[in-house]
C-alpha cells in the first residue's frame, strides 16, 4: 500500500503477506475457505518475522484496511500482549445493511455453501464508485488486476459476513 511504502521509507520495517487466492498468491482466486485460516497463516507469518534477530524487542503494530483491518482486530484478539498497538482504517467490522444480502437470501445461500462453495453467485453492490471519490485512484484500481471485481464466492461471501458479525458482536 502508499501507507506500507510511506513507513518503509521513514525507516520503519514493514511486512505484508498477500492472503491465500488473493493478490499474487496461489489459490482459487479471492476464495476464502475458513476467515480463520487468513488469520493463522498472518500470525505465523508476522512471528516468523519477529522471531528473527534483528526484530526481537521491537515494537509491533497492525495495520489494516478493510478485510485487512478484521484480520488485524482478530490477530489482536488472538494474542494481545503480543502487539503493542494497531492501526485500522475503514476495518470491516459490519457489514452495512445496504450492501448486505436479505436474511432469507443468506439462509438460503448457507444452505448451499457445502455444494457450490466456489461459485460466484452472490449478490453485490459495486462498492469502487463509493470507495474511491478521487477518479485518478477509483480508475487505478478499476486498473488493478490483483483487485478482485467480480462477484463474491459463495463461501467467502459467507466467512466475510460471518467474521464481521462476529467482530461487531465482539466490540464494546
């Protein structure tokens, strides 16, 4: 991210790790089997980093956007005292009413996860438009192929909605 780039070059140590099917790692493209093994495979991944010895004792913070700020709420509450501290900006922690599906469209979609977990086939709102105001960056990110503008698969549809109520639930 600009953020990423902006810290690495005041001198911080910054570390991204692209989620399984998502940006250029392999997998089935923004296929999300279980949201807990993104968080898994961060946490395993950001102590593998910190156990190296130029990181030991250093400060650790989270950042996150979007998806990315879940994952960061969820790597805190897996180990708190490991952190020192978080930054999230526009975390998913509730998906707002417009752009969820009707609880009768969800119950019917759950039921059928098991069969056609993978297929495309959920309904969705174009969020880039209301997203990015700027047109210079809304276009480079209609640009971007690592983004994923297609419709949601069913199962991720489900673990995202079913990981952000659970961290709403969880917020005070």
């Amino acid at each position: 991210t600009e953020c990423g780039t902006r810290l690495a070059n005041a001198g911080y140590a910054v570390f991204g790790i692209d989620y399984e099917g998502h940006g250029k790692s392999k997998g089935d493209r923004c296929y999300i089997k279980k949201f807990d093994n993104i968080v898994n495979d961060c946490s395993e991944f950001f102590k593998s980093i910190c156990a190296q010895e130029e990181y030991r004792g250093k400060s650790r913070f989270l950042y996150g956007e979007s998806m990315g700020g879940a994952v960061a709420l969820l790597l805190h509450r897996k180990d708190p005292s490991f952190w020192n501290g978080a930054v999230l900006v526009a975390p998913m922690c509730k998906i707002s009413e417009k752009l969820k599906p009707h609880p009768v469209l969800i119950n019917i979609l759950t039921k059928m996860e098991q069969v056609i977990p993978r297929w495309k086939i959920v309904p969705s709102k174009d969020v880039i438009d209301s997203a990015f105001k700027d047109p210079v960056k809304r276009e480079a990110v209609r640009n971007n192929k690592l983004i994923y503008q297609d419709k949601p698969r069913l199962k991720t549809a489900l673990e995202v909605l079913r990981t952000s109520m659970s961290i709403e639930n969880g917020l005070n």
